[in-house]
C-alpha cells in the first residue's frame, strides 16, 4: 500500500523531469523485534520541493494519500540541509 503510493510519487517526479527525486521507504527494525517506518524525501533544494508538490501530475498521484496514510501516526519530522 505505501510502497505503491510512494512509487506514484515518484513515477509523477520523474516524469516531471526530475528523475533522481522521489522518496524512499526504509523499515527499520530494532532488537525487540518492533518495527518502524521511515520516508526519505530526497529533492536537491527548496525550490525544486516547491516546483514538485505544485504540479498537477503530482497532486494526482497523491489525491488519495489522507486514505493510503490512515492508521500511520507521525512520530517526528527532520529536515537536513547539506552544507558546503
């Protein structure tokens, strides 16, 4: 279910012409045997972000993303910021 959400994400980005953006969807497991699960956004910069999620391709591929998300709860949100 996810992993096919993020692959319309993706598909949307790539066509757009930005195909080395996307997400990714990392489990990560832990000793106790809980998992958890993690998206990675990678987009070179802000700009792009904002071009990406203002387009209409993209918009459709994530129409029905509130649906696709029921049941996930955020934990936490980082952004990083590579410097040069």
């Amino acid at each position: 279910m996810i992993r096919e959400m993020l692959n319309m994400y993706n598909s949307a980005i790539a066509e757009m012409g930005y195909p080395n953006a996307g997400y990714k969807y990392w489990i990560i497991t832990k000793d106790t045997c809980e998992f958890q699960y993690m998206f990675e956004g990678f987009l070179p910069d802000q700009e792009t972000y904002t071009k990406i999620h203002g387009q209409e391709l993209f918009k459709d591929a994530r129409e029905n993303r509130e649906t696709n998300l029921d049941g996930l709860a955020p934990v936490s949100y980082y952004r990083f910021k590579e410097t040069k």
